[in-house]
C-alpha cells in the first residue's frame, strides 16, 4: 500500500531535539523515556543524539551539519534503525530514510508499534489497527506521485484513479469496517455500564502515567493477576474485576491502558470506547511513580489526558505508589501532596489505608450504631455479607446493637433508613421495648 521503505533493524539511534518554544522537548525525562520505549519494543538502543533549532528544518527535520553527524555515529555502532522522538511530516521522514538508507520511525509509530505487539483482545486489535489506518493516512501524501493514472477497466475510457486516491479509497473503506466494529464493542461496553448502574455497583477506574505500577496495584487489591511489567504500556488491554470496600460491598475496578505525554491523537480516537470507562467512573485512582525524579510532572500531563476525555472533573483519589523505593518511605513526597495515599503495590504496605480513603471517597457515612431485634436475623446477615459490620454487642433483652460504616444509599435500601441511628460515642437511649423487627428508639 506505502512506497517502498528500507527495513526496520533492531540497532537504533535515537533522536531528541530542544526546539525553541516546544516544552515537550524540554521536559528533563524526554530522551530518557523514549529510550524507555524502544526497550519496550525490544529495540535495542545503542547511541542518543540530542541537539537544539529554533525551529524543525522543513526538509530534513534536522540541520545538515547534524544530519552529517547523525549519519557518522550510525555507521560508527552500526545501527540499522533511526528513532525520532518527535512527529515527522511525510515528506521529511521519506527524505532521512532516502538518505541515511534505513528505516526512520517517528515517536508516534513507535508507541503503535507497541501497542500493536501488546493487543491480546478483539477490542484491543480493533482499537490499533483504527489507529494505525488513521495514522497511515497521514503518510500517503505525495507516496506514490511517481506513478501514473492507473488504466480504466473494460469498456471504460479516460484516466483512472492514481495509486493514491486508490490507497486513500481502500483505508477509508477499512476505516468505516473498523469503526462500524468498534461502535458494536463500545455498545456492549455501554450494556455493561448500565446494568452497573441499574444495580447500583460503583465502578473505580485507575489511571496514570505508563509503568507507574497501576497493574501491580490491581492485582494487589484484586488478586486478578494480570501482566505486570517494568514495561511502558505492559498493560493494553482493560480489565475488570471485583473489589470488596467495608461498607459499600462490590465494586468494579477497571485497570486501564497508561497514559504518556503527548499522547498521539489518532491513540485517543481509537481508545474512545476503553477510556469512556475512565470517563464514567464514580472514583478514579490516580496513580503516581513517586521514585520519578518529578512526580508532579506526571500528574499534570496525566490531567491534560483527563482533560482530553472528558474526565478531569470527576472525583480524584491520588496514590502514590513504590513508596518502598524511597529511602524516607515517601514522606517527602507526601509532603507536596497532603490529600495522597501512600503505598507499595509490591509490598502491601498502605493498602489497608487506601481501602479506608476509597470508602470516604464514595460517601461512606462515619459509624452509627444499629439497634436489631431478634427477628432482624436477614438484615444482620446483609449488613455483614457488604461488609459494614464493625463490631457486635448482644444486649441482655435480646437484641443486638451492631457498629455499622456503609454508604447511607446501601442501608437505606436494606431497609435501615426508617430506624433511628446513633453516632457512635453518643449516649445511648432507652429502648421502647417493641417486640421483634419493630425495635424504635425513643427520642431523648
């Protein structure tokens, strides 16, 4: 479908410049990251070259003396693979491959390479593959202008289409497939999200920066043992699970696809119907690396892909995570951000405080004690099987005074609402001796 391209090696360079008035290429970690993605595409990355323009040279991105230098350092580590840690205009990206006789690839085709190796579900390859047509399209401009108008068919006169436009008409008609198949998946996805909702089930999605541990956080809560790995984008694919909060029962945790700086937009469109359950949840979990050198980097560019999707207003949790690999145990960290929860996914340590935060993030009211009586047997085991039990006191007329955190919703759906509740440390009253399920307290 493209014209002709030298294969792409395993050797790479890769090349980072600071462009004047660009901040993406001033961000410290920016050289370092993309050497992060090449690993991840098992790219073995054997020289960086970095430089500074005030502005990209419209025919070879770079300036010819670098050009001369990038040319000299591929041939010194016998590289076969040239990375661009920066989009490329076809005509640019077609002129270095021209030149330097490899394979050149943009940091966007990297990240869809990545994605295209991880996808594992038919959501997943579907969601790429728009993404990579989307992208393709891009790239065909001026590829094929060496050819001629292809000939009509029998009985038909006059010039035929280009290559071109007949390249262009074949990724339109596969783009339409793929997005008439994607609409069908986020359909069903929206099936699911109401019969969530129709039951009353809160859905809590993590979301963060790639590699920042939200995999191994999920599998810590969940015991779900998806893949985690010290990888960008280990995780692709969404996954579900059910999670257990004292006192609002079973929740639905969904771990999400990671985020990255200057995400390509062709990745949003295509991930729609994955990140509308970001967009949809009732509690996110931001989940921070706090051993990143700027924690508070990543928060930000994680807030702009938020603010993208639509989802930057929804209710927050922040967790800082590998807390263990800190020498002060995160202290210093929280320090600039006293609303997080601090925890180590691979240790276990905070986690019993980040179930405590999740549960006040979703409401759930401080304790009260409830008074049952001895036929309130099916609303005790209730209260117990969601997990709202605190403590159990059997008085000596029979009943049972029960310490009790859930959400205000879920007990007034068990039936609890009409029954006088009492904070806990308050006094507590006379009963009025009512047989039964019938137990009132009197008003003191």
């Amino acid at each position: 479908m493209f014209f002709e391209r030298p294969e792409a090696g395993r050797r790479a360079v890769v090349l980072h410049l600071h462009i004047k008035d660009r901040a993406a290429t001033a961000e410290p970690d920016a050289v370092d990251e993309c050497v992060e993605l090449a690993r991840s595409a098992a790219v073995n990355v054997v020289d960086v070259v970095t430089g500074s323009r005030a502005r990209p040279h419209p025919r070879w991105f770079v300036g010819e003396g670098k050009l001369a230098e990038i040319v000299e350092r591929m041939a010194a580590a016998e590289a076969d693979l040239l990375i661009v840690n920066h989009g490329l205009s076809p005509a640019q990206q077609r002129n270095l491959e021209k030149h330097l006789g490899c394979r050149v690839l943009t940091r966007t085709e990297l990240i869809l390479h990545i994605f295209a190796d991880r996808a594992r579900t038919y959501e997943g390859k579907l969601q790429v593959e728009l993404a990579q047509l989307q992208h393709a399209q891009t790239r065909l401009v001026r590829g094929w202008t060496h050819l001629d108008r292809q000939k009509g068919g029998i009985g038909l006169r006059g010039a035929g289409e280009t290559q071109l436009e007949l390249d262009q008409r074949m990724l339109n008609e596969r783009i339409r497939m793929t997005e008439k198949r994607l609409a069908a998946v986020g359909q069903r996805r929206g099936q699911g999200r109401r019969r969530r909702e129709r039951g009353q089930v809160r859905t809590l999605s993590l979301v963060g920066y790639t590699n920042a541990g939200k995999s191994t956080l999920f599998n810590a809560l969940t015991t779900a043992g998806v893949l985690a790995e010290d990888k960008l984008f280990a995780t692709l694919d969404p996954t579900m699970r059910r999670l257990d909060i004292p006192g609002v029962g079973e929740v639905v945790l969904a771990d999400t696809v990671g985020f990255i700086s200057h995400l390509p937009h062709a990745l949003v469109n295509a991930f729609k119907a994955t990140l509308e359950e970001v967009a949809n949840a009732d509690l996110l979990l931001h989940v921070v690396d706090a051993s990143q050198a700027d924690p508070r980097l990543r928060v930000e560019q994680v807030d702009q892909v938020l603010e993208e999707i639509g989802a930057r207003e929804l209710p927050t949790l922040l967790v800082l995570n590998k807390v263990d690999a800190l020498p002060d145990g995160g202290a210093g960290v929280l320090a600039g951000f006293p609303d997080a929860i601090a925890v180590s996914a691979r240790t276990g340590a905070g986690l019993d405080q980040l179930i405590e935060a999740i549960a006040t993030r979703l409401g759930i009211a401080p304790a009260v004690e409830v008074l049952l009586g001895p036929g309130d047997g099916r609303l005790r085991a209730q209260l117990y099987r969601i997990g709202a039990v605190e403590d159990e006191q059997v008085r000596e007329d029979g009943s049972i005074a029960l310490k009790v955190r859930a959400d205000p919703a879920v007990l007034a759906r068990l039936g609890i609402a009409g029954r006088v509740l009492l904070q806990v440390g308050e006094p507590v009253p006379k009963l009025s001796g009512l047989p039964g399920d019938a137990y009132q307290m009197e008003q003191v």
